[in-house]
C-alpha cells in the first residue's frame, strides 16, 4: 500500500470525503475495500464499490463497519458529509502521517539500492570501495565525499 497524491481540495467533491481521504492516504486496492465491506471479489463487485464510495449507491450498515474496522475509526467519522479537518489538512492525512513517511523512507530505500545495484553490475569495482566504507565511520565517510567530490572537479 502506497499514499496516493491527491489534492485536499477534490475531496470536498465526494459524498463521504472523510472515507475519500482514508482510502487516499492508506492507499488500499479495490480488493481490500471489498474484502472489508463483505463481498466477493469479482470485477462486478469493484463496479458496485465504485458506485458505493462516490455516493450513487447506498452503502451498507454492515459494508460500512466493515469499513470502519479496516481504517480503525467510528463510521460516524467515515461518513460523516463534511471533511474533517485539522488545521489546513484533512484528519486523515494527520491520522496516517508518519505510517505514510516511513513507506516514502522505504521507498527512496529501495530505489537507491536498485541503482546500486544496477551500478555494480556494470561497474563491479565499485564492490571493494563499498566494502571499504561500510567499516568507515561517519566523520570518515563525510570526509571521504568531500575528498572524492574534490578529485572530480579537479579532474
């Protein structure tokens, strides 16, 4: 699950902006959401949820405590008409923060290590020098760098 982009503003547009905003900040799929509201998985089922989360169905009292187990909030929260605000940003956004930067950590985590690893492979003495400097410290790492950045403007 990843936290979609999405502008605070367009969330005043749906039915229940505050269900809007938890599936925008959790980022869950279709699936999840109708696993949790007691359906079956199938593409008609999503069509149905669709039609549900942007208020053209009626939602279920047992699809919406469903819901509300899957975000850990009081459906009077979920549904509520207006979108609940703290200061400038939507509850939900508040409610999801650091869960939300910790996958963005990951996620920048992960694209470094794939460039790594995509440079090793090409360049597969930059192996001994990492090996080197994972027993560095971080004063001798800096100092490393500045070393390294000065050879290559000199250079």
């Amino acid at each position: 699950m990843m936290r979609k982009k999405y502008d605070f503003a367009t969330l005043k547009c749906y039915k229940y902006p505050n269900l809007m905003a938890e599936i925008f900040e959790t980022g869950y799929s279709m699936c999840t959401l109708v696993d949790h509201m007691g359906l079956a998985r199938s593409s008609q089922n999503e069509k149905i949820v669709t039609e549900k989360l942007n208020g053209r169905l009626e939602i279920l009292a047992s699809e919406a405590f469903g819901l509300a187990k899957l975000f850990g909030c009081s459906t009077a929260y979920l549904f509520e008409k207006k979108l609940s605000m703290i200061g400038d940003v939507p509850e939900a956004y508040i409610r999801h923060y650091d869960y939300n930067k910790r996958q963005e950590e990951n996620l920048k985590l992960f694209r470094l290590s794939e460039e790594l690893r995509r440079a090793l492979k090409e360049k597969p003495y930059i192996a001994e020098f990492l090996k080197s400097a994972m027993s560095y410290s971080k004063e001798q790492i800096e100092l490393a760098t500045k070393t390294l950045q000065e050879l290559q403007l000199k250079g």
